[in-house]
C-alpha cells in the first residue's frame, strides 16, 4: 500500500492547483490516498482567497480517495501541519506531506514510497526529505542528522519524537553542545530561527522538527537530484522579497533508494554548509521576515 499524503492549504489557489498537477504526475498517485487540510480564514481579505481554495480542493480527482479537512478557525501553519500529521499518521503508521507551494518531480511519490519501506524498520532513520540544495555532484541518495521540512516523509513512532516546546529544545543543544551542528557549523542561523520561535517572532513547527531530531541522533535521507521545487519565494507574501537561491531544477529520472551506510555524509556536510555560507548575505534576514509576515497574516 501506498503511504498516504497529507497537503496543507491556505489561501493560495495557484499554488495549490500546480502542487496539485505536478502530483499527478506521479504514476502512484492512483494508488495514494490524498488527505488536504484546508485552514480557516483569518480576516474578511484572506476569506474569498480560502473559498477559491475550497472550491478548487473539491475538484481534485486522480487519487485512491480525497479527503478534504476544512478547519473552521485560523490555526496558522505550524498548528495544522502538527495536528494534521499526528491525525495521519495516528490512522496509517506512516505520511507524506506537502505544503501547497511545492512542486515535485514525476519521481516524488517513487522515492518516499521505497524509502518508507526500506526504512520502516530503522530507528535510526526519522525521514525521508524531497527538496535538495542545487549543488552538483552529490551521491544518489545520502544521510544528514536532523529533519527538513519540503517534501518529507516519516513514521509514527519517528513523528512522536516531535518536541513543541521550543524553550526545551534550546537547553537541551547548549546542555550537549550541539549548537554549532545546529548551525551547520556558523553556515546558517538556525539558533537564531529557533529563539525567535520561543520569542514568538515567527511560528516555525519546523525548526523544532529538525531540533528534536537532532537531538535523538536521526538521520534524514536526501536525495542528491532534487525532487522538489518550493515556488512559494516568490515575493507572494506581504513585506518579503522573491527569493531565487533555493530554486532547483527537478530532477528528471528516477532516484534509487537502495542500501547504503546510515551515517552522516560528511561530503554532503560539507557542500550544504558552503551552499549556505555563499547564500547567507540578506537570505537569513529575509528568511526571518517571511516568517513573520506569514506569521501576522496567516499565509501558508
């Protein structure tokens, strides 16, 4: 059986359709259940942008089944994907999930489908991640400690290792010293990211998702040839620029999921941390203010 993929939707109906078409290119997308969790509104301005996304959602065909969850109220992102995935993988043991502005590849559903399987039995193992960095020359597949969040899969006994509360998660990388892991190494501010979910300065779930992985020691497989496209940098929020630096190309063949050392792949390390260090001037601040502005005005 196929795993089940949960989407999660706003008020964002082009985006939603293309994540949509670019699943059904999928040659498994006939045998995979769809789960969309719809959010409410948060004003009278987001609500016609919420009705044109409900009214597409209701259209969708070429799934196992559709089912459509219509929040009644604005619980922002964070709270929908941590509620929708633990209702999911609560019924299936396992999960797919996408946010409505990510394009995957004809591969995608291939790729977390195996991998899901071959892995189901490692603990070691906390997920499986889409969306790779445009560097050249990385290996099919590889492993990194931690968690990521476009286009990801995992299991429920992995999901339950999710930690909300932010304040605990921040000791417990000072208490172990792993801040500057966390940080790839003074690549990318992701402590920053963290305490400013604690402050309340942004709403990430998934900067907690990657810390409490990081603290149980779980690796993340990657797939060297992108899988995912995030089309949502592209200055559609209020107060953010359009962000081209993750851009990718999707890949255009299969990528293999065999058996390979679940180890962290220190060549990977290395070139995600010089990705990030040559993209770091702006892209932390803008990064940063996205997070708010999604924040204040509930876009997903």
């Amino acid at each position: 059986m196929k795993a089940p993929i949960a989407l999660f939707t706003y008020n964002r109906p082009w985006h939603t359709q293309q994540t949509v078409e670019a699943l059904l290119n999928n040659a498994e997308t006939k045998d995979s259940d769809l789960i969309v969790f719809s959010d409410g509104e948060k004003d009278s301005l987001s609500s016609p942008k919420v009705d044109d996304v409900r009214q597409y959602l209701k259209t969708i065909e070429g799934f196992k089944s559709v089912r459509i969850v219509e929040r009644e109220e604005n619980i922002g992102l964070a709270q929908s994907i941590i509620f929708g995935v633990t209702e999911v993988v609560n019924e299936y043991g396992r999960i797919i999930v996408l946010e409505d502005d990510l394009l995957t590849s004809p591969y995608f559903l291939k790729y977390m489908n195996d991998g899901l399987k071959l892995y189901q039995d490692d603990e070691r193992v906390i997920s499986l991640h889409g969306y790779s960095y445009p560097i050249e020359n990385l290996p099919e597949t590889f492993f990194l400690k931690g968690a990521d969040c476009w286009g990801w899969a995992t299991w429920k006994q992995e999901w339950s290792l999710f930690e909300p509360d932010g304040k605990k998660l921040l000791a417990q990388l000072k208490q172990r010293n792993l801040m500057d892991r966390f940080d790839f190494f003074g690549a990318f501010d992701y402590s920053g990211m963290l305490k400013g979910q604690i402050e309340g300065k942004n709403d990430s779930w998934a900067i907690r998702w990657y810390a409490s992985a990081l603290l149980h020691s779980k690796f993340t497989l990657y797939p060297g040839q992108p899988l995912v496209h995030n089309t949502g940098n592209d200055g559609s929020g209020r107060h953010c620029s359009a962000i081209d630096t993750f851009d990718t190309v999707l890949a255009l063949d299969p990528v293999l999921v065999g058996e390979i050392a679940i180890e962290e792949h220190q060549g990977a390390l290395a070139q995600f941390g010089h990705f990030l260090r040559l993209a770091k001037p702006g892209i932390v601040a803008r990064i940063i203010r996205k997070a708010k502005s999604l924040k204040n005005r509930g876009i997903h």
